[in-house]
C-alpha cells in the first residue's frame, strides 16, 4: 500500500510540473519570438537582405507600428510591433499582418494590417480618436497618422477592392476585444490619416 501511495504521488508531482512547464512555454515562447521580431528587424534597418526572425519563418519584416497616445500621462507607454508581410496564420500566431494586396506601409496609398484582438492588438482597446499610430518602414522613415475613426463591421470587414485610393491606414482586428470565443463574427476597424 505504501509503495502504491509513493507511486501516485511521484504520478501526481510530474504530472503538476508536466502542466507548469506547459503553461510556461507560451509565455516563453512569445517572448523570444518577440525578441528575435526585434533582431531582425534591427537587421532590416541595417541592410541585411534576408531577415527571416528564424529560419522556418515564411515571411520577413515589412514596417513597425508604434502607438502614440494623445493623452500624456500615458504617453510614456508606447508600445510597437513588427509588421510581418502577409496574413497568414503563421504570421499573425506571432506578429501584426501587412494584407500584401494594399500599399507597404508608408507608402502612398491606403495600407491594412490585422492582427488577435488578445495578442498585439489588444492594444487597440485603449486607442481613441485623435491617437497617433506611426509606421517607421525599411529605410527608417516614418509617417505619422492620427486616429479619425473606429468602425465595428460585420466580418468580411470588407472588400480589398473597397479600398479607397487615399493615403490612410487601416487596423482590423476581431471584436468584441475582450471576448475569448474565437471565429467572431464581428471586427474593428480603426482608420487612420496622415498628419
């Protein structure tokens, strides 16, 4: 009996760290996926052609997206993420999405980026009318663009073709934002202009 009661505790104890190490491991991984977005993207900047943040990674860096808030006593919380090229679910498992049918960020043109309302733009829950977004692309240039509204759609969001010709960028997500059910039939759109 005791040799019994020994063995289902030891089950007991390697079956907690087993669950431990588990939820561990997608924080873990996050961050390091987040560390090696930055290390190539500093790459990128600095001419390298081939900037995959590792190997398997079937896309590359195109901009960065920083969010500017309006309001100052936040204003030393600026967060920015590298935007990958494409929407696949690879990309956006780790990074904001460049739909690769609209203009490159900073370019002249309307550009839409996506990203999991619970990952990157989970941010977008404190942005408000009148908020900065900044895209710096490869050459380091920027171009600041203020917040002049925000849109709940029905998913399709909407058609690429619908896309004006204007100079605006476009954030969609997954709505409502706090909600975890996935597959939601609803999405934010945030519009933003050049200042």
């Amino acid at each position: 009996m005791g040799k019994l009661r020994l063995g289902l505790a030891l089950a007991f104890i390697a079956a907690g760290v087993g669950l431990i190490g588990y939820g561990l491991m997608t924080p873990a991984k996050a961050w390091l996926a987040a560390r090696l977005l930055d290390h190539a993207w500093e790459r990128l900047l600095a001419g390298d052609e081939d900037v995959r943040p590792w190997p398997w990674m079937d896309s590359e860096p195109v901009a960065r997206l920083h969010v500017q808030k309006a309001d100052a006593e936040t204003a030393g919380e600026q967060p920015s993420f590298v935007v990958m090229r494409g929407v696949s679910g690879s990309v956006l498992a780790f990074a904001p999405g460049w739909h690769e049918r609209t203009m490159l960020p900073g370019a002249e043109g309307t550009t839409l980026i996506s990203a999991h309302r619970e990952t990157h733009f989970a941010i977008l829950k404190d942005i408000g009318r009148n908020d900065r977004l900044m895209i710096e692309d490869r050459t380091g240039s920027k171009v600041v663009y203020r917040v002049s509204e925000m849109i709940v759609t029905e998913a399709p969001v909407l058609s690429l073709r619908q896309i004006e010709d204007d100079q605006r960028l476009i954030l969609v997500t997954c709505y409502p934002l706090d909600a975890w059910r996935p597959n939601s039939p609803e999405r934010l759109v945030v519009v933003a202009e050049p200042i």
